[in-house]
C-alpha cells in the first residue's frame, strides 16, 4: 500500500521459527518477494507485514499460573509470570536468524540480575505476563519484544507453541532453546523444566 511506512518486516503466516521473515525497504521489494513466495508456493499465499523495530531485541518465557518446584521447594504462581529475559543479538538482516540455522546458544543470553532490573524492562514484562493472562494460557508461551525507534518496548511475536528443543541430543549438542536458556537461569534442567509443566497441565474434561 501506498501508506506503507519503510522498512518493514514481511513474514510468511505458515513456517517456523524466522524461517521466510525478511526486511523489506521498498513496495518494489516488497511486491518483487511476493510474487516470487505465490509462484513458488513455499510458504503457501498468506503473508504479513509488521513494523521493524530495529532497537535491543530480547524473548520473555512466560508460565501460566500454577504450582511449580523451583530450586527444590513448591511455590504456587496464581497469576501467570515470567522466566529470566534473553537478549537476542547478531541479527541477520534485521532479523534473528533460524535456530536450524544459528543455534540460540551462540546470538543469544540470559539477561543478568542487574540488567533484569532495568525499569523498561520491567515494564514489558509485565505486559508479557497480562498477555498470557488474556488469553488463558495453560503452557508456556515465548514473546518477542524489540525496542523501537523511540526506545521503546514493544511486543512483536506471540508464540503459543514455542520451540522447546533440549541440547544433548548426537550431533546436536549446541541446539538448545530459548524457553529453557530461561529455565536454566532459575535452576532448572531441561528434565526439570518438562516435569513443571506436566505437572501443571490441565485436565482434558
């Protein structure tokens, strides 16, 4: 559209992880990739455009309300809240590359305590947990969040279904995920962090 304020981010509505996102800086980019996705039906016909937010970029694990074992003791969460924050960095393009691509472990870290503490931050965490709150979520959902031109927060992914891939495995011992890069700064092993959300998992009736 003749609106469209450059650049923005356009993003294939089936794939996985930033499998097809791409910056785009012009409607003769935009429209030149567009044909070319349709012609190819890689990413079938539906596509998105967001806003680049080309500030700080960083992922927020959040866990619903329930009952968890956090370094040995049982605490009880009655509202949803938020796992240690990651800093994303070393964006390709404007954009974090595919973990089958780059694995997490070497673009991304758990923020410190210091760092945790930061005003903003708190802030956008908090937006993340109402988040999860409004949509009644009943596992663990990753958001992405970019600062803006301004310097501002904003939420730009919500991910009801995040990749929740364990290192360890032969031949993939360095790709881990981002959900339990977060899990690990609270103590907890990948076993752990699959035990916590068992046990909280909601009945089917």
């Amino acid at each position: 559209p003749a609106s469209t304020q450059y650049p923005v981010i356009l993003k294939p509505i089936r794939g996985r992880g930033s499998v097809g996102v791409t910056l785009i800086n012009s409607e003769a980019e935009l429209r030149g990739l567009i044909e070319q996705w349709m012609k190819s039906d890689e990413y079938g016909h539906s596509f998105m455009l967001e806003e680049y937010l080309p500030g700080e970029e960083i992922t927020i694990t959040v866990m619903p309300a329930g009952t968890y074992l956090i370094e040995g003791k049982e605490e009880v969460k009655t509202k949803s809240w938020a796992l240690p924050a990651v800093k994303r960095f070393d964006q390709v393009k404007g954009v974090a590359p595919y973990n089958g691509t780059v694995p997490v472990i070497h673009n991304s870290k758990v923020l410190s305590e210091s760092e945790l503490a930061d005003e903003e931050l708190l802030e956008i965490i908090e937006a993340c947990e109402k988040t999860s709150d409004l949509v009644k979520s009943k596992a663990p959902m990753r958001i992405d969040c970019r600062k803006d031109t301004r310097g501002k927060f904003k939420i730009f992914d919500v991910n009801l279904k995040p990749n929740l891939t364990g290192a360890g495995r032969p031949g993939r011992e360095e790709f881990d995920s981002l959900c339990t890069m977060s899990g690990a700064a609270i103590g907890w092993s990948y076993s752990d962090f699959v035990v916590n959300i068992v046990r909280n998992a909601w009945p089917s009736r």
